[in-house]
C-alpha cells in the first residue's frame, strides 16, 4: 500500500501527532457496540474555498482513502460560505460517515457545524472552530508559525525596518493568530498561549515597541480578490516610501506582492516572506527574489483528517481536542527539495 511520505525540514520544534490506525476492514468493538470500516463507508474533506493549497490536501486525502480502502470526497467550495453550507448539506443528506472541514467564519458557522455534529462525525481542520461541537481540530498552531514567520522577516531584514502584513480576511482564527504571531515576534514580545492570545485590533497602524528594529505599518485585506491583493501592495510601496518588506498571510497574498514589485522595478529592495507553496514564491525564493515561506506541508492535513475520521468511527477518541500539526520553513537552502516533493502531491491530489 501506499504510505504517505514526509518531509523533514529545518525549522519547527512541534511534534507531529498521528493517531495510527491498521488499513482494511477492522472491527473494534467501544463497549456498545462494533463500528467496520469497509468500502461502503464515506468521509469528506471540505475545505474553506479552491486554491492550489487545497489540491494538496487533497493529495492526503487520496493517500488515506488507498490505504483504507474506502471512499472520500473533497469538495471546495468557489464562494465561501453559502457555498460550504450547501455543500456540507448535500453531504449529509447522502448519509456521510464524517466530515473534517475548514471553516470560512466559525463564530457565525457555529450553530449550522452544531446541527452537523449531531448527524456524523465532525472534526475541523486547517481553521478551527473552537465554540462548536467538533470533537477534535487537527491543525498547525498558527501563533506558533505566525512567530516563525516573523523570524523569516528577521532574517530577511536584520537591519530592521518598515514591515507591511497583507491576508484575505481577518474572520479566520487562523488568519488572526498568524497576524499576531508575526508582530509579536517582530516587536520581540513575549510568546502567548494560543488559548489566550490578546489580540492587536486590526485597525491599528505603526506598531513597534521600545528596542525593537520593526516597525508593522498595516494589515491589508482583499477579501480573496487576487487583483485587490495586488493593489494592495501596489499602494503599500506608494504610500511608504522606506518599506522593507512585504508579509503576506494566505497562499496568494506573497505572489501579489511579488507582481507589484517586479512592475515597480524593486526586486531586491523590498524582500517577501509568507505562508504556504504557490510556485510563484518558490520560484521567487529559488530566484533570490523572495526570502521564504512557511508551509504547513498541507498533504499532511488530508491524510491525517481522513485516519482521524477513521479512528473516531471505530470508536477511538483521541486524548485531546487540538491535533498540533507542524510546519517546515523553506528558504533557498531547502527550496528545491520541497518543491519537488510539492509537484509529486499536485499530481496526486489532481489524479481523482
């Protein structure tokens, strides 16, 4: 059978916890009764819209549903929520056996993800959605790879300077958490909890703090409008005539900025550092033209919401209600390693 393969890269201290279960047809009996895993039974991956990240995942999730020998649907909703509901909806009037989604607004999605736990097996992924009945969050602690992120920034800057944080929108926790893990690293806070994070309000500008080198001019949105994202760094770079260096907080956001810079003619004068593995920042950190990204090494995300869906349906809780997933930082020293173990997963998150 085919096992999915992982990649060590420099960077993350977490752990990465697997809740292992055998393939095939098992029987295990919860004390009540006996739950099997056959061909019959059916999870789904749904994620939080379509992007390249997404095929991925997607490439997990077909790893896992081989070697289980079941089937699972990945479905990706292309206009956000109304889009997941529906979606979501669908799949439970066929009778899914699980569900792992990542929501687009958990506070507003909360009542609509209670009524699906109480007709299958929900967990969450990628975004969490913490006020809800899932039964458990597999996910990266994005504080945590928000504060690798900002060490990128120190890298790429050691001088110091004016950083500018670019992101789709701000509803996410995910997106929240890696936006202020970002500054606090930046601004050489001290680490928060996750439980606990105390947020900067979105609308505060010229962040620093007394014997720091940084400076976070603003957070910009675009609402997942690639064509806003890019005007949004195109009138960062007007505005502050001293920047540093651009942050983009979602898969497109750093391929934006990089646009920009390259029609302004200031590859090099202004750096660029991100989240995730859109070839276009891989090809610009090969380049020289980026610094670096952190990835989540998102075929990991499928995979392990699928053999978690698995081990909940046979009746295996997991110990905890947080899954921490980790991330790997790449840089030019590792780039072509990763990427091609990335063009590998496209392949195969596209082949069903």
């Amino acid at each position: 059978m085919k096992k999915i393969v992982k990649i060590i890269l420099a960077v993350s201290c977490i752990p990465l916890i697997y809740f292992a279960g055998c393939s095939g047809t098992n029987e295990v009996d919860d004390g009540n009764s006996t739950k099997v895993i056959n061909p019959s039974t059916t999870f789904a991956y749904v994620t939080n819209g379509v992007d390249p990240f997404w095929d991925l995942c997607a490439a997990g999730v077909r790893i896992a549903e081989e070697e289980l020998g079941i089937s699972c649907e990945v479905l990706m909703p292309p206009k956000g929520v109304v889009d997941q509901k529906r979606m979501m909806e669908t799949l439970l009037a066929k009778g899914i056996d699980g569900i792992a989604v990542s929501p687009i607004d958990a506070e507003n999605q909360t009542p609509f993800l209670n009524e699906v736990a109480k007709n299958t097996i929900l967990i969450t992924q990628d975004a969490d959605a913490p006020m809800s009945d899932r039964l458990v969050y597999i996910g990266a602690n994005n504080y945590k790879a928000g504060r690798a992120l900002g060490k990128l920034v120190k890298d790429a800057i050691p001088e110091g300077g004016e950083v500018m944080l670019f992101v789709g929108r701000l509803e996410q926790l995910n997106a929240r958490q890696r936006r202020q893990g970002v500054i606090d690293e930046l601004l050489d806070r001290p680490a928060q909890e996750l439980a606990d994070v105390k947020y900067d309000p979105v609308d505060t500008t010229n962040l620093t703090s007394e014997g720091s080198k940084y400076v976070v001019l603003d957070t910009r949105t675009d609402n997942f409008d690639k064509a806003k994202a890019k005007s949004n760094a195109e009138d960062a770079m007007t505005k502050y005539k001293d920047l540093k260096c651009m942050v983009g907080l979602f898969a497109y956001n750093p391929p934006a900025c990089i646009d920009a810079i390259k029609e302004a003619d200031k590859l090099g004068s202004i750096k660029i550092c991100g989240f995730d593995e859109q070839d276009a920042l891989l090809q610009a950190i090969t380049d020289g033209h980026a610094y670096g990204t952190i990835s989540q090494l998102p075929w990991e995300y499928g995979y392990e919401s699928i053999m978690m869906l698995k081990d909940i349906y046979e009746g295996k809780m997991p110990e905890k209600e947080y899954v921490e997933k980790t991330f790997a930082a790449v840089t030019q020293e590792n780039v072509a390693e990763f990427w091609a173990k990335k063009k590998e997963m496209a392949e195969l998150g596209k082949s069903k």
